[in-house]
C-alpha cells in the first residue's frame, strides 16, 4: 500500500473524531462545563501515562517474544539452542549504538557460527569444511523466516519500517536513556 493510501484512510478515519472533539468542546465551553469535564479527563490521561511508565519499566506491557524449540529437534540442536538463548540474553546488555553497525552482525554471525559448529563438527580444524551448501542455504532461509515472523508480529507497521527509520531509533534510544536518567 502506497503511502498517499494510507495518508488518505488516517485522514477519513481522524476527521470524524476531531470534528467531534471541536464540537464537543465547543458545547462545553458554551455551556461552562469545560473545567468541570477536564479534570476526569486531565485525571484519566495521567493514570494512563502513569501505567505506560510503569509497565514499560517493569516489562509487563509488551510481551517478550517467546521461542520454544520444536520437539523433533536432537540434543546436538538443544545444546546450540543454549548458545543461541546466552547470546540473546547478552544482547540487553549491548550499547544501542552497535545494532546500526553493520560490521557487529558479521562479526557476531562468524563468532556463532563457529561456537555452533564446534557442536555439530567437534575438533574440526575447518568446522564449515563439512557443510553442504543445501544446509547453509536452509539455515539461511529459516533464520530469514523465523525473523521476518518476528518482526510483522512485534514492530507495528513494519512493512513501512526502512533502514533509515532504523537508524533513527538508535538515536531515539539515547534521547530516552538520557532523559530517564534526568527522570530517574
């Protein structure tokens, strides 16, 4: 969907709830109501803002994506699992900085490709000597899938999500480190 599209559906959805919200407030200040019926609603908001705040804090307002691994997987796949779960684990503790670099996801890639074929070819001098390019490829595509299910079910509107939006949320990042850190 072209982004026009989708300027022109917000537009016909938000002007019927802002011609309301006009007239609305207009009947209220002409009635003298407007303090009266603001407080709930000044009221309602800081609550609200106030649960966002605390459960963004204490993680309980968006999920955690939980991966579970198949059944038919064999102890070999197991033992990479944990590798894989202590590598994402670490990354909470990364510099928000890193995850634009691009050379961070080629080095980090290599590193674990060789910790996960140290467990399928232990002792091996050349551990991707062994590997056929069918199971690279496979590997490939069901990283490549796997991550692009993540990312349609976690990130709203990832479809319109480009490198530069990336690169901006990396930047936005430090601004809310900073300003919790002013706040906190």
């Amino acid at each position: 969907m072209s982004r026009w599209r989708i300027a022109v559906i917000v537009i016909l959805l938000a002007t019927p709830a802002i011609s309301l919200a006009a007239v609305g407030s207009y009947f209220l200040w002409i009635e003298g109501l407007g303090f009266t019926v603001w407080w709930p609603m000044a009221a309602s908001m800081a609550f609200a803002y106030f649960l966002a705040w605390y459960w963004l804090r204490t993680r309980q307002l968006l999920p955690s994506p939980r991966v579970e691994p198949p059944g038919h997987w064999t102890q070999l796949d197991l033992q990479a699992w944990k590798l894989v779960e202590e590598r994402a684990r670490g990354a909470a503790t990364l510099e928000p900085a890193k995850f634009v670099d691009v050379h961070f996801y080629l080095d980090t890639a290599q590193v674990m490709a060789q910790e996960l074929a140290q467990i399928y070819h232990p002792g091996t001098p050349d551990p991707f000597g062994p590997v056929t390019m069918p199971e690279i490829l496979t590997v490939v595509e069901l990283a490549a899938h796997d991550l692009a299910l993540l990312l349609e079910q976690y990130v709203p509107a990832s479809h319109l999500v480009t490198i530069s939006h990336f690169r901006q949320a990396q930047q936005a990042i430090g601004w809310y480190q900073k300003r919790t850190a002013c706040i906190g």
